[in-house]
C-alpha cells in the first residue's frame, strides 16, 4: 500500500534553491545534509519537497515538476507575487477541472498549484 511520496529536485545551488523556497514560495526548512549543504528538504503543510546539488544527482537541474493541491489557489497565488517567487502564468479555469497556476524556479522546476472545481 502507497502512503506518500517527496519530490526531489536537482538544482544548481542547495542554498539558493533553499532561500528560494523558503522566502518565496512560504517551504519550511526540515533539515539539510552535508557541508557544504548537497541534500535538503522543506515541508508545508502534509507536502515535502527534497533538493539535491546537481552534483550529486543522476539528472541535470530543472526537469522537475509536481502538482500541489491547495485550499485558495487565488490567496495562494496572491501571497507568492507578494513573496516575489517566479509566477509562470495567473489561476486559471482548466477543462480537466482544477483553477491552477504555476511557478518556477531558477533552474526551472516547476510547482504547479490547484484547487479542484465545481465542474470535476
């Protein structure tokens, strides 16, 4: 039985990647291993997000994505402008019946952010 799952994304730089999400994007930091910091993991809310340094991964930065389900998407949406996170596109209606939106980061992981319609 499947209980849960993290992300992980490769990215550049841990600790900017890591002041990103945590500034800007409202992540709590969990924990960071290593020296210089090469592993980390934030949380918010039931949701964990892992990063790894590039040079200890598999794959290059910036192919990662996920959807977060939120409560508000638009006070969300409203709250990461204010922060200044990288807003790819405004809340919008989709057909497949979520109003979502999207952000990036500096190596171009991308969160996408949705709550769920009345037309699902």
């Amino acid at each position: 039985m499947m209980r849960g799952s993290t992300t992980v994304f490769t990215v550049a730089d841990v600790a900017a990647s890591l002041a990103y999400y945590r500034d800007c994007v409202g992540f709590d930091v969990a924990f960071e291993y290593g020296a210089p910091t090469f592993y980390a993991g934030l949380c918010s809310g039931e949701v964990s997000l892992h990063l790894i340094a590039a040079a200890q991964a598999p794959r290059p930065p910036g192919h990662g994505a996920v959807v977060i389900f939120v409560d508000d998407v638009d006070a969300l949406h409203a709250d990461l402008l204010r922060r200044g996170a990288i807003i790819l596109n405004p809340p919008e209606d989709r057909d497949y019946g979520l109003r979502d939106f999207g952000i990036a980061d500096a190596d171009g992981n991308m969160i996408f952010f949705g709550t769920e319609t009345k037309q699902r």
